[in-house]
C-alpha cells in the first residue's frame, strides 16, 4: 500500500503520558476518524502517595473518541510500556499489536485480570506492516535491556513518523540480531516527517555498552567467589542478563533458583517462546536450595532497586520464607537506580553488608538506553524534518533539544511537548493547537481512580498528625449528655505518657458541649464543627500541632 504524502496534510500527535517523567508513555496518533495509541505504561507511585501501588494514564481523550481508536501498538514488553493496558483495555478494548515476545508478556498480565478471552491480540514480524485506518505501521528491529524490542515506522498521509520506543545500539546482542540501521537509513531517504526518539541517556556522552560485556563480569565474579553462594538481582524483564547469569552458572557447574514472582513469571514465558536458552538439569526449585551446598548455587532475584516487597529486600530485611542471608553470600546488583530510588538501594545495600553480605554493585550493568553517540547515529540516518524528544524528564527533553539542533534539525522545528498537548504537525508545519485531559490515575488494592488529591491530601495529614476520635453519648429528645466525651487517638500522641493532655483535651470538649446543649443548639452537625474547632484550637496552643477530629455521636432513646 503505497501512501501519498500530501504536502498540506496534518496529523496530530498527542502524549497522553511519558513526558516530564520516566514511565507511564502512552501516546496517541491522529488523522481525521483514526486514532492509534503507541504503548500503554504505569507508573510507580511517588513518596507522597501513600498506600498507592500504581499509576496509570488518564485515557479520558480514547474513551471520549473510542470510536476512532483502531488499535494500541507496543515497543516492547517493560511495565512502563504494558503496564497499564489491562486497566485501560477494560475501557478501551481495542486490539494490541506487538512482537512475540511483547505479546506473551501481554497474555500474562491479561490472565490476571480476566481479559484474554476479550481482547484481540496480533504478533507482528520485524518488517511486517500493519494498516490501522488511514495508518500504515511497521515494526523495525532494535536492540534493549528485554529482546524483541521495536522501533515504528508509522505511514501516515501527512509523512512517516519514526517513534524508536526505548532502544540502544548492540551490535553483539546476546539473543537475535543487531539493530536493523539499515531500514532507519532506507526511511531517511524516503523522507521522515518527524523523529520521536528516546532520551533516558541522553545526558550521557559516547556509547552504552553492549550487553554482552556482562558476561565477561559475571565470568570474573563466579571465578572470585567459588565458595561462596552467589545471589544476583536484576530486573525481571532482562531476560539476556538472566541468559547470561544461567551460562555463568552452567560453565562453573552450580545451580540456578529463580525467585521472585515477576521473575520467574517472565522467564517461564521467555523459556516457552524460545528467548532463552537453559541447559538440562540447571534450573532448581528453591525447596531443593537446601539439598546443595552454598557452592553450588546461584539465586536470580527481583529487587535491584530496593523496592521494598521484592524478593531481595524480604531478604535483606530477614522476612523472606526460604532465604536467609549469611555472611560470605555474594550479592551482585545488577542494574543502576532508577532515578529516585538511590535511597532504597543504598538502603538495601547497607542491610545486606550489615548482615555479612559481599555486595557488589559497580560495573554489573549496562544500560538499555542509547547514548549521545548512538542517538546522533539514528539522526544521521532518518535525517528528520522534525525532532519530538520523548522518555524523559524535562532536563532530558532540553538536553535531546540541543543534541537534534546540532545534527541539523532547524530549531523551530524541534518541539518539546508535554503530556495532552495536541500538536498538529505536516510538511507546513507544526504548532500545539490544544490541549487535552491527562494526569496520573491511582491505583490502590482493586480501586482503580477512587483514591484523588483530596484522599491523599487526608492520608497525608493523619501521617503527618494521626487522628482524634471524640465520642459522645446524647439522650434522643432531650439533648443531654448521658457519656463521655472520650477521646481515642492513634498516631498522635502515646496516650499512657499523656493521660494529662487528654484529661485536659476531654474537659475542653465538654465544656464546649455544655455550652452548646445550654444555649438549646440541636443540630448534631453545629454540635460536631463547635466540637472540632474548639479542640483543634486548644491542641493549636498547647501542642503546635493539628491532628485529624472526628466527633462521633450516639444517640439513646
């Protein structure tokens, strides 16, 4: 399907995430009534919302035009991509279009939530194309931290725009083939309209290592601790990195125990599509750990980033059911701290040295994401009109700003966007022409968008004040105060070293009652608000302090 380019056309592109943060990408493509959605990620809560365990895209735009959606095709299969898609699937059911063993990661996580029988799902082929509406869209081999990444060539009437999805230069990848540059070349002939490019690293100089250079390192430290039991944490998506800790293993004779859930999820998966290899007899149940010697065995964890139920943490914090730590166990993090975890995984770091550990953590990882150097490369090659830096904060954005101008894209037309911007883009042009819905919504346990600001705006202040209950007890007709008030607090004050405070908080309530009840005041609600004023003034004054007040009345007949 040849597709004329027509110079006065537009398509929109519009972020509905991604932007100003590292995760939850989600963006939608749009020419007249249809709409593609290129990945659908979450991400992870930040330290002020409380009890959260995910986020997710705000989807109203899909939801308000489902009718024009056709599709959502996924890069690869990391969380801050696939994520979301079983909640926004339950919305939009629309089909997803992925590679094998994107698709097979997909199926999982549609297991859990009961979706597979209701959501079409296709693999496509690298060099496959797909037609979605007036789209024409090809999957283009890349190389990652997970295989079977993919970069899209997305044909649209108003020019092609190339979107890398998270990629790096691997010449000497660890399963499959390098990085098809011969197609990103063949595309810049043709002319692209516009780049949407990774910039997790953009602020690094030079290369990113191949991945490959780890197995040497892994060789070196199973060479250095032939007595000691070694435990490795990775990401559970890094199914080469896990290859190459099970070939470590196989060559120096010891078993390998897969521990974690998204671990062992994943590489069952890998292992049935035939991502990964692993000899006979080298995998082990952790129930067999006890029949080896330390020697003899290799534990693949989750973890590396201090999250605190992974598997690592429950053994660093001496809570894991079959894992103890010892001193002599070698510990290996293999991956550097996502930003705003170095806490955690210093954290983690220092538990486990506590306890004895050997922790080694400098030179085990190799990022998953393009240098300078290799981003310059995909530039020279599809020779954009158009620069969209996407996957990044906001210093990342600026920074792939001033790498695209010095590859030759014109300034005006580099466009750093933020998530909702509606940007009309063509051969005549681009400019933002609005704006639509976007944001975080929270996932708490089953909740999926109940918990708001003003939930969290609560649970902050009972962790930052905790809360006081004023019970009281009052005769149905006649208003009389038959007990109390008591006061039960939690999370304010340790109530038996306080018992003065309290005695005095109690009066003050019920002198505040007696006033009320004296001047006839019958309306429960003025009743509580006179309740909470008064009390929260007084503890104001003698405590500096403002904790959360729920009177409580019961009635007696």
């Amino acid at each position: 399907m040849k597709q004329e380019i027509k110079k006065n056309e537009r398509v929109k592109i519009i972020p509905l995430g991604g932007l100003e943060q590292i995760g939850m990408n989600i963006t939608a493509i749009e020419y007249e009534d249809s709409i593609i959605v290129v990945d659908c990620g979450l991400s992870f809560p930040d330290d002020d919302m409380l009890g959260i365990d995910l986020v997710i895209p705000d989807v109203t735009y899909l939801k308000e035009n489902i009718s024009k959606v056709k599709g959502f095709v996924i890069t690869h299969g990391h969380e801050d991509h696939i994520g979301a898609l079983p909640y926004v699937l339950k919305e939009v059911n629309v089909p997803v279009y992925a590679t094998k063993l994107t698709i097979g990661i997909i199926e999982g996580k549609l297991k859990e939530h009961n979706l597979l029988n209701s959501v079409k799902r296709k693999i496509v082929k690298y060099g496959q194309s797909i037609n979605l509406g007036c789209f024409r869209i090809e999957f283009i081999r890349t190389n990652h931290s997970i295989v079977d990444a993919a970069a899209l060539a997305i044909f649209t009437p108003a020019g092609i725009i190339v979107h890398t999805g998270d990629f790096k230069i691997d010449y000497t990848p660890v399963f499959g083939d390098a990085i098809d540059l011969t197609r990103f070349g063949e595309l810049g002939k043709k002319g692209v309209l516009a780049l949407m490019c990774d910039s997790t690293n953009v602020l690094r100089p030079g290369f990113t290592m191949s991945e490959t250079t780890i197995g040497k390192t892994f060789d070196h430290i199973f060479a250095e601790n032939v007595e000691r039991r070694i435990i490795i944490a990775t990401f559970a998506s890094n199914v080469d990195r896990v290859q190459q800790i099970i070939n470590s293993a196989y060559k120096y004779g010891r078993k390998v125990i897969v521990e974690g859930r998204s671990m062992v999820n994943i590489i069952t998966i890998a292992s049935e599509l035939g991502y990964i290899k692993i000899p006979d007899n080298t995998l082990i149940d952790i129930d067999q750990m006890k029949n080896y010697a330390d020697k003899q065995i290799v534990l693949v964890t989750t973890g590396s980033q201090g999250e605190s139920m992974a598997a690592l943490s429950r053994m660093a914090a001496s809570i894991h059911k079959k894992v103890t730590i010892k001193p002599g166990d070698a510990v290996i993090l293999s991956s550097s701290p996502i930003p705003g975890n170095e806490k955690s995984v210093a954290r983690i770091i220092n538990e486990l040295s506590i306890k004895g550990a050997n922790v080694i953590y400098e030179d085990t990882h190799v990022s998953g994401h393009a240098c300078q150097e290799e981003i310059k490369l995909i530039y020279s090659l599809v020779k954009p009109k158009y620069a969209i830096p996407v996957h990044g904060e906001y210093r990342h954005l600026k920074a792939h700003a001033e790498l695209a101008e010095t590859m030759g894209v014109a300034r005006d037309n580099i466009e750093i966007l933020s998530s909702g911007d509606v940007l009309s883009i063509g051969y005549d042009g681009a400019e933002v022409i609005g704006k639509v819905p976007t944001g975080g919504v929270l996932v708490d346990g089953l909740g999926v968008g109940d918990v708001g600001n003003i939930v969290l705006r609560d649970r902050q202040n009972l962790a930052e004040n905790g809360i006081i209950i004023v019970v009281m007890t009052l005769e149905k007709y006649s208003n009389q105060l038959l007990a109390g008030p008591d006061i039960v607090t939690r999370g304010f004050v340790y109530v038996r070293e306080a018992e003065n405070l309290i005695d005095e908080a109690k009066s003050v309530v019920a002198e505040a009652l007696d006033d009320c009840l004296s001047r006839k005041v019958s309306d429960w609600g003025k009743i509580k608000m006179v309740v909470k004023d008064t009390l929260s003034e007084y503890l104001w004054k003698r405590m500096k302090r403002s904790p959360m007040i729920l009177p409580i009345i019961m009635e007696v007949e």
